[in-house]
C-alpha cells in the first residue's frame, strides 16, 4: 500500500502542532538523556570543566592585580614595584592560554568518538525497525537526524555545556569578588538579575518550539531533495523540474520563515541581555565615581570592581547563544530519541549459530511446506471503516513445490509474500515453514531460510560482487558465477571491472532489465530453502525472458518457491496457481485447471472480461 504524499501546507500544520507541543517540554529533562553517552566521556568532560573554570579564575584574578597597580606603584610613582605586578599579568595571561588550549585538546578526540557511537546506534536501530516505521517515515527525516542533529549534540557536549558550566561558576565567584570589593556597587551591577530570568525563561518556551519546528523542517526540505535526485530521470522524461523546484523553493520558505523567526527572539534575548548589564555598570560607574571623589573608596578599588564586572560581561551576554544552543541541542536529542524509543518487534527465539539455509531448514524437522493458516492483515495507518487487505488467506506451497499467485492490480500479492521474511507482521493467523511458526524462529534465521527478490529490484552504491553477495554473505565464486548465470546476467562480463565494477547509486548505471537480474542473483546464490519472486521478469525483454525461465526451472526444482505472476509464461513456472481476490484465496489449481474452472483467472491471464464454459464453478 502507497501512503497518500502530505501536501507542504499539511506539513507545516503538522510541524507547528509538534512543535507547540514540544515548547513545554522541559529542556533540561531532555538533555539528562545524552548522560549514557556522556558518562563515556566524563573523565575528559571533567578535565575539560576543571581547565575552563581555573582558565577563568586567572581572568578574574586580573582586575584585582590592575587594582593593587592603581592602588601601589601608580599611586606611589613606583616603578620597580610595578614589575613583578605587570610579569604576575603576564603569566595569567599564558597560563588563561594554555587551560583553554588544554580544554579544546582534552574534548576533540573522545567527543568525535561520541559521535561516531550515537550515529552507530542511530543506524543499527533504523535496521532492525520493521518497514512499517520506514513506511511512515521520510527519508529526510532520518538523515537530518543522523547528521545534522547528530552534530548539535556533539558541539552542545563540546562547548555550551562545559560554558554553562564554567560561566555558572564565574558569575557566583565574581559577584563574591565584587561584594567583596564593594557591596554597594555590586548590588547596581546585579540588578538586572531578576528581570533576565524572567526574560529567559519566556525566551525558552518561544525559542524551543522554533528550534524543534526548524529541525523538522530542514528534514523535510532533504527529503524534498533526495527525492528530486533518486528521480531526476522521471522529473527530466516529464518536464516536471520546474514544479519540483517550486516545491523546494517552498519548503526552503518555509525553513526560511522559521529561521528568521528563531533570529528575531534570540536578537530580542540579546538587545535586553547586553542592555541591561551596560546601563547597570554605567549607574555603578557613575556611583563609584561619586564615593571615590568623596574618599568613601579607592580608585584602585574602582578599577578591580570596573574590570571585574567587565570580566562578567562574557558569562552573561553569551546566556542567550547558550540557552538558544541548549535548547536546538534538547530537540536534536528529542529527535533521535524519537526513532531509539521506537518499539522493535520482539523474536520469540533466542538467536542460533549461523548455518546454511539448507541445513536449517532440515533442523525444522519436517516438509511441510509453507502454510498459511486465517492470515489476516491490514497496515496500521489504514482507516477504521475499511476492511483488512488481507481477510483469511489459507494456503498450502508443498514442499520443493512452486506456487504462483496472481490476482488483480492492488489485491495484497507483494504484501502477502512480505509477510513471509516478517517484513511486515500479520495482523492475525498464522505462517509456519516446515510446521514451525515463522514466530518462533529469530529474524535472522528466518532470513536465511527465505530469500526474497523484489519487484522493484534495489541496488546499494556498491560492485556487482557486493550486491549479489548480499543474498549470502559467506557464498564464494563459484556461487556468485553461478547465481549470475540463472539470472542470465552475462552482462557483467562486459563491465569495466567485472563483478568488482560499481553499479552506482539505485544501480541507475544499469538498464532496468539489468538491475532485475542482479537482484534475481542475489536471491537464488544462496540456494535457499525458500525463495520468494515478486514478479521477477517484468523488466526482461522475450528471449531473456526464456533463457532466465529455463534456467529459473533448475533453481525452483529444489526449492520450495512462492511466484507473484503477472503473465502466463511467468505463471508456467509455477506447479500450481493460487488466485487471490478480495483478500481471500479465491482458487487454487494447475494453469489448464483454472483455465477451465475460474472466470477471474481466465481474465487476468486474457486481460479481458471472461465468458464462463458451460458447467464450470466460478465465484
């Protein structure tokens, strides 16, 4: 089933709901989430910390040296003691230099690594998510999240989280540095304390639905531009360029909008944080002036309380870039804590030793076949007032039989035969190979046991020898040459290198026809003990056709196969027929018997409307 595709107005209501519901979310809370990840790293995270707060120190340790120059050797015109005053400076400022230094060299390495393990996990679980979630997914979505995201996490854990930090602790040191220079100036200085948490705190809840809504929608605009380029051919052949410019020149609006709205409450953040704190150090200037004109304090004092409230100005003007990167760093790790979260169907059975599909399938212990027994299905997005796809499919493959299913444009055939690997789970009934339940059995397992070739074949960025082979990893030459041979894939002899010659992304340096029989390879060079074609000729020209036909018999000869047939020569493979409509296993028969006995199937196989014989049964 094709999900319908959103509209980009009906993505952006959905991506303003989401992120009106994530604006009350607690940043904090999702930050706490990276702590597994962080705790890898929390030796150097520690160092990193220790280093950026006795960095600060030594910058606060400047202006009381500045006040004891005022305050000694300018005061009392003494120039050799200014000397070892001026050399103290001098060493602050190298050993400032070198913490830092140590600081960026201590967190460089292990946060990369960091990184590298989250975008790990990320991948492996988007491998064991079933194709339902990817069905409900946008590619976009999934790679912003792998790269993007991925890399806000590691600079939040690099820089705005060590200077939270750092900064937090600088202030609470240089306001007892000032009180203890002067507690009248420091209570002007600090003022503007109260209404900047308040201001802060509105400028988080705005600022986090914006930066959850930007995120999502940068997915979107990639999923928009890996659309236009895996169909480039599709949008050239129909002059339709244009339209999929307009559609990105939306999105990007759309981002646009969004980016700009981000900037304006962050400008708003910084016009009151750098604001305020200037007209309070003004008033504590002008206030100090007054008490040093009146000897009610020294103007050496003056200047280690002027420079020390200017040694702050950095911790409080960077608390806007801070909690803005905080709050992009809490919906980054909500997003890829969304597809962690992601509940991953359960096997049943504890995992076995990697063997041969031949041989595990003999361990079931029986031939039975593949049975399907009240299997029911319907995809979980489809609406309540429909019926199931699937409505009770009872069917019985022999073993070392091979059964085709045909049934009109729609009926459920590719998504019955995904029922067979669990690409999908069936909504009820059940599916045994051999007399097992495919339940029971681990998915890896189960995927060695049946081999599936698609109907729209799938090539990776990769050699011919790479995609055939991943039908059967440990397979060797001789395999691979003679999985190439069944699928008449003589072809690839002619390719610059051979089988180690890289067909490109999608394969689209190959003909349709080409990527068909390459991933008919992969399918069959494992000799599996079941195998499942989703109409696997469509793309081949007559004469191919036939070649790959006779050598497909070989394969099918000793393997139990389940056929989705669009053609009669296709459907001749097969021992028996199945025909499959209303989501019901209408008949089940030889080619010649249903010829004979179904008026569907005659119509299928003619493509026009059929005339019942005499004393035949149709439903």
């Amino acid at each position: 089933m094709t999900e319908p595709q959103p509209t980009l107005t009906t993505m952006a209501e959905n991506r303003q709901d989401h992120a009106s519901a994530t604006g009350h979310r607690s940043t904090v809370r999702s930050l706490l989430r990276l702590r597994p990840y962080a705790r890898a790293v929390r030796r150097q995270l520690t160092v990193s910390v220790t280093a950026a707060v006795l960095a600060m120190m030594s910058v606060l340790a400047v202006p009381v040296v500045l006040g004891r120059i005022v305050d000694g050797p300018l005061a009392e015109h003494d120039l050799a003691g200014l000397w070892p005053l001026a050399g103290l400076l001098l060493l602050l400022g190298l050993v400032e230099a070198a913490l830092f230094y140590t600081r960026r060299v201590v967190l460089a390495r292990p946060l990369a690594g960091l990184e590298t393990a989250m975008r790990g996990d990320l991948f492996a679980k988007l491998q064991r998510l079933p194709v339902s979630f990817h069905d409900r997914w946008g590619s976009g979505q999934l790679l912003s999240r792998a790269t993007a995201d991925m890399y806000t996490m590691r600079l939040f854990l690099a820089f705005p989280l060590v200077f939270l930090i750092v900064n937090s602790v600088m202030f609470l040191a240089g306001t007892v540095v000032m009180f203890t220079q002067d507690w009248r100036l420091a209570l002007i200085v600090l003022m503007p304390a109260a209404p900047l948490f308040v201001l802060t705190r509105r400028f988080e809840a705005g600022y986090s639905g914006a930066s959850r809504l930007a995120q999502d929608q940068n997915g979107d605009l990639a999923t928009v531009v890996e659309e236009s380029i895996l169909g480039i051919r599709v949008l050239k052949a129909f002059g339709r360029h244009r339209s999929m410019a307009e559609r990105f020149r939306a999105q990007s609006h759309l981002l646009r909008r969004t980016e700009l709205r981000k900037a304006h409450l962050l400008a708003n953040l910084w016009a009151v944080i750098v604001g305020l704190p200037e007209i309070a150090l003004g008033c504590a200037l002008a206030v100090g002036a007054y008490l040093v004109a009146h000897d009610e304090l020294s103007a050496g004092t003056l200047v280690a309380f002027l420079s020390t409230a200017l040694a702050l100005r950095w911790p409080v003007e960077s608390l806007g870039w801070l909690l803005a990167y905080a709050n992009e760093a809490a919906t980054a790790t909500d997003r890829f804590f969304e597809v962690l979260d992601e509940p991953e169907p359960a096997d049943q059975a504890e995992p076995a030793s990697p063997d041969t599909a031949t041989a595990t399938a003999t361990a079931l212990g029986t031939t039975d076949g593949i049975r399907f027994t009240g299997v029911r299905f319907r995809y979980p997005d489809a609406p309540d007032d429909t019926p199931d796809l699937l409505c009770g499919i009872d069917l019985h493959i022999r073993s070392g039989e091979t059964m085709a299913l045909v049934g009109a444009t729609g009926s459920g055939k590719t998504t019955l035969t995904a029922l067979l690997p669990r690409l999908y789970e069936a909504t009820a009934g059940t599916i045994t190979l051999d007399g097992r339940d495919i339940r029971e059995l681990p998915r890896e397992r189960l995927r060695e046991l049946v081999a599936v070739a698609f109907e729209e074949p799938t090539l990776f960025s990769a050699t011919v020898r790479e995609n055939v082979l991943m039908g059967a990893p440990g397979a060797g030459d001789d395999q691979l040459l003679a999985a190439l041979a069944t699928a008449q894939a003589g072809f690839v002899e002619k390719l610059p290198a051979g089988v180690d010659t890289e067909v490109g992304e999608q394969g689209l340096s190959l003909s349709g026809g080409q990527r068909q029989r390459l991933a008919l390879a992969r399918a069959v060079v494992g000799d599996p003990a079941f195998l499942v074609l989703d109409d696997p000729l469509s793309a081949l020209d007559v004469h191919t056709e036939a070649l790959v036909e006779r050598a497909l018999r070989e394969v099918l000869g000793s393997t139990t196969a389940l056929v989705v047939a669009h053609r009669p020569s296709t459907v001749l493979l097969a021992d028996r027929v199945a025909v499959l409509a209303d989501g019901r296993i209408e008949a089940v028969g030889t080619h010649q018997e249903l010829l004979h006995s179904s008026a569907h199937y005659r119509e299928l196989m003619s493509g026009e409307a059929a005339l019942v014989p005499e004393g035949s049964t149709t439903r």
